[in-house]
C-alpha cells in the first residue's frame, strides 16, 4: 500500500457521543497492524492496514467502520465511477467517507439513506454544514426505503453492513435488483470478499 491517494479522503468528523453512537479517533499500532495484516494473508485477503491515527465509528460498542486505508481503498470501484455532474445515492452513511469522496470527485448531488438517527445526527450533521443543499440525508432502511417514481442516478453504492460475511450476500442481490434500472452503476462494500469468504 505504498500509493498514498487514500490520504485525501480521511475524515474529519469531530469526536462525539450520542446513545450508543460514537466517533472517536482510533490509534494502529505497528504490532496491532502487523498482527491484523498476519490474519487477513491466512484468510487469502489484502485488506491490509497500516500504523497511525484515524477515525472510528462504533455502535453499541461495536466497530462499525473506520478511515483507515484498508476501508478507503474498498471505496476505490466507486471512486473510479463518479465523474464530475453525477448524482450519486449511498446507502448507509457511516462515517461519511464516500460522501467525501464523491463530493471531491465532482458529484453534482448526494442522497444518503441512513437507518440510524443517531449517526445522522453525530455524523451528517458535519457534512451538511460542509455540503450544504448538494447533500441530502433521509432516516430510513435501505432495504425498504423506496425512491420516487423515476427516480435515477449516475451511481449507488450500497455500504450498510459492519463486516464482511457470506450473510451479506443476499441483502446486496437484493439491492443489486431493486437498483438494476434505477442506477447506470452500482457496487456493494466488500461483495467479492463476501462472496469468497474471504474474510
């Protein structure tokens, strides 16, 4: 991982805590990124991480996602398909990092469905403030939240799972299908990985 493109797009979403929502920074160590990346070649994966200081979203004390480059890099299919003037619809907000990234990717508008109104609150509050009218945040559950009659975008990505597992498969077969003609591409967090057990 020696490119260091992933750099541009670390969050800075301020520290906070809201119910069982909360964003903090998250320190890798050098042992802790050596021990991480040791089981992820075992598992036939180079999801690899590297040491130093980034941001972490955790619900209900568990790790939902973070900035760390491993993360950003599984970004990388949906970077390469934004162009400037594209409308884009996420699905699951997070930490907000592919709303950074397609913002600085020239995306005209951003849709986000996000379930959790506590993350919405921590988190997209932030890049409201940064993003203004171009970025809209809705509370509901991707896999139900349905558009608007002839609604369509440039791209949709669908990032709503904490980790990466066999069980994620359907729900992004079923997103796949409901988005199929609503969507000129669409990608899931992590499918192949998924797929393969490779995690």
């Amino acid at each position: 991982m020696a490119e260091k493109w992933w750099k541009q797009y670390l969050v800075d979403v301020p520290p906070g805590k809201l119910n069982g929502v909360e964003v903090c920074p998250m320190e890798v160590t050098k042992e802790g990124a050596s021990l991480h990346n040791l089981r992820e070649v075992v598992h036939g994966s180079d999801r690899v991480i590297v040491p130093g200081m980034f941001t972490a979203l955790y619900v209900q004390g568990d790790l939902w996602m973070s900035d760390t480059p491993t993360e950003l890099v599984d970004l990388e299919d949906f970077r390469h398909a934004i162009k400037p003037g594209h409308t884009v619809l996420i699905h699951g907000l997070g930490l907000g990092c592919a709303v950074k990234m397609a913002f600085e990717h020239g995306a005209e508008l951003v849709k986000v469905i996000e379930i959790n109104p506590d993350i919405i609150e921590l988190v997209g509050s932030h890049w409201k403030k940064r993003y203004g009218g171009r970025l809209e945040i809705v509370q509901g559950d991707a896999l139900t939240w349905r558009p608007v009659k002839g609604a369509h975008w440039n791209v949709v990505w669908h990032d709503i799972w904490p980790g990466i597992s066999k069980e994620n498969v359907p729900e992004m077969k079923r997103l796949h299908r409901r988005f199929t003609r609503r969507a000129d591409w669409q990608g899931s967090w992590c499918r192949y990985e998924s797929e393969h057990n490779r995690f």
